[in-house]
C-alpha cells in the first residue's frame, strides 16, 4: 500500500493549504470590494460560479492553481455584476477583467510560495 506522508511533508502540504485559504479569502474579499465600489450587493454563489466557468471552458490555463479563476470565461462574471445591478457594461467588463488578473496574480504568489516556508502574506 501507500506509505503516510513524512511528517516534514505534511507541514509543509499544511502549510500550503493554509496559505491557499487565506488567499482564497483575500480574493473574495476583493470581488466584494469590487462590488462595492460599482454600489452593487456581490450576487450570491458569484465567486463559486466564476471558478466553475472557468474550469468548465478554459481548464487548466484558466486556473493555474486549485481555488483561483485567472479569467472571466464567457465573460460570465461581467454578466453576474450587471445582473446584480451595474448598469454599464463596460464597467462590468473592466471590473470583472481586473479581478481576474488579480486571482491570476495572487495565483503566481501563491505557487511562488510552494514549497517557501515563509508566512509573508498581508491579510488585506
């Protein structure tokens, strides 16, 4: 059968999860900003229905890391804000494009820091 992970490995995968969470956290914790700033209340399951479209069309490339949607697929967050009340779609489009390459970035901190046993994040 399989052997259990080291304990060394097991920190370390933790560590990595632990990470991912309060990333993910940050990341949500941006798309409600972002609602904010459009005056619009962030649309329920929003974020969960971002990470599946971007799964189901683009896969891999869409999300480079478990948890972080690094595209607006079909534009389908843009069509979730202006269904939540943002009445112009070019804002819709823009906010939904910068959010993307923001899960993308922090996607990049987030593989960057595999195996790195730093704890530098900024909650924020």
């Amino acid at each position: 059968g399989a052997r259990a992970p080291s304990l060394d490995d097991a920190r370390k995968t933790a560590a990595l999860e632990l990470r991912r969470y309060k990333l993910v956290k940050r990341l949500r914790h941006q798309l409600a900003l972002k609602c904010g700033q459009l005056q619009v209340k962030p649309p329920l399951l929003v974020f969960e229905r971002w990470l599946a479209r971007a799964m189901l069309e683009h896969g891999d490339d869409a999300v480079p890391t478990p948890m972080f949607p690094a595209v607006d697929a079909g534009g389908g967050l843009a069509q979730d804000l202006r269904r939540a009340g943002v009445e112009d779609q070019a804002a819709a489009d823009a906010a939904a494009n910068e959010l993307a390459a923001q899960a993308k970035a922090i996607a990049g901190k987030l593989l960057a820091s595999d195996g790195d046993d730093g704890d530098d994040d900024d909650e924020g």
